[in-house]
C-alpha cells in the first residue's frame, strides 16, 4: 500500500485537517529530519486551500482555520503538529490563542511543532537567507555556489554538489546544516543557493 493509500485510509478520504475532499495530496511535514525521515507519522492528507496557506504565511486566511476546532485533536501527530504551528501563527486572532490554550502536546512532539517558528513574533524570529536573499526553511534543498573545506576532515564539498533536507542553527541566522555524503556539515548561508522544489 502506498503512502497516499495508508493516508486516504486513515483519513477517510478527506482533508485531516478541514475534512474538504477536493484536491487531495500527501503533505509532508517539515522537517522531514525531525521524524525520522518522511513516512506516515510525518505526513498528513490535506486539500490544496490547507497546503497553499500552511506553505505560504502570507495567504492566510483565519477564517478556514476554524476547522482546527476538531482536527487538533486528532491521534495523530503530523495533524496535531500542524494545528499547533497554525493556530500558533494565527494567535493574535483570538481565538486561536483560546484552542492553543486547550491543547497537549507531547514533548518531542512540541519540539517538532516549533521548528517551523510559527509560534515566534517576527521581532524574534531569526530568519535565514541565502546568498540571493532566498528565505530558507527547514527541510529545504540547497546548491553550494563554491567549494568548501569542511572542518576536522580532508573533505572538499564541491560547488554545484546539492544538501537535501536542511536543518536551521535557531541561535545564528548564518548557519544550516545539512549531509554532503555521509558527513553532516554545517555550511555558511552566503555559500548557498535554495533550489526550486523540482530541481
């Protein structure tokens, strides 16, 4: 069974999060790293409306995420997950803040919850960029746009090689992570370019 067929299962071939049945499609969670990789526990069926507004900040529209109401307590962590980050961005609302209020998270899950910075002010938030002013999230791909030494080894990660799944430094806006091979690295964001989902 495919990982779209476990999901249309488990959810009742509806959006798990506003139970619409247009538009359906497998949603990664990022960081996919977080847990484990991708996979049902990091994964979600969800409507395109749902998937356009969590991708994007800026197409949000507070009234579609009522149905958060029902879906933040669901079994099942990538929905929980995701109902925390939006109601988290959306708090300033009102009541979102009073759902956020009711609902229990797990540590681990939690952590996983607040590595999108949903939760944090844009005062706070530390954003990454790459050498072109590209915002980085985690779990994107990048391109290195030069050589570079990696520190403590002999290694020489080439100009062009690409690092998929990327993890944010949420203390310096100039630092990601990411594997070149087998070796995790951390690599400066001026020496990168994010690359196009289809890339």
């Amino acid at each position: 069974m495919s990982l779209q067929q476990e999901l249309e299962s488990r959810s009742g071939n509806q959006c798990e999060l506003c139970t619409s049945k247009e538009n359906l499609s497998v949603y990664e969670v990022k960081p996919t790293s977080t847990v484990g990789g991708s996979g049902i526990d990091g994964s979600l069926l969800a409507c395109e409306t749902c998937v356009t507004q969590i991708d994007s900040p800026e197409a949000t529209e507070a009234n579609h995420w009522r149905c958060l109401n029902d879906a933040m307590w669901s079994e099942h962590r990538a929905v929980k997950v995701v109902s925390w980050r939006m109601l988290s961005r959306l708090r300033n609302e009102g009541w979102p803040k009073d759902l956020l209020d009711m609902m229990y998270l797990e540590d681990d899950d939690l952590r996983f919850a607040k590595e999108s910075g949903d939760h944090l002010d844009d005062s706070e938030k530390i954003i990454h960029r790459d050498a072109n002013g590209a915002i980085l999230q985690p779990g994107d791909s990048v391109v290195l746009i030069k050589d570079l030494k990696v520190k403590g080894s002999s290694l020489v990660a080439k100009q062009g090689t690409a690092v998929r799944r990327i993890s944010l430094d949420h203390e310096n806006a100039k630092f990601i992570e990411g594997k070149v091979g087998p070796t995790q690295i951390v690599i400066i964001t001026d020496y990168v370019k994010k690359m196009a989902e289809k890339e």
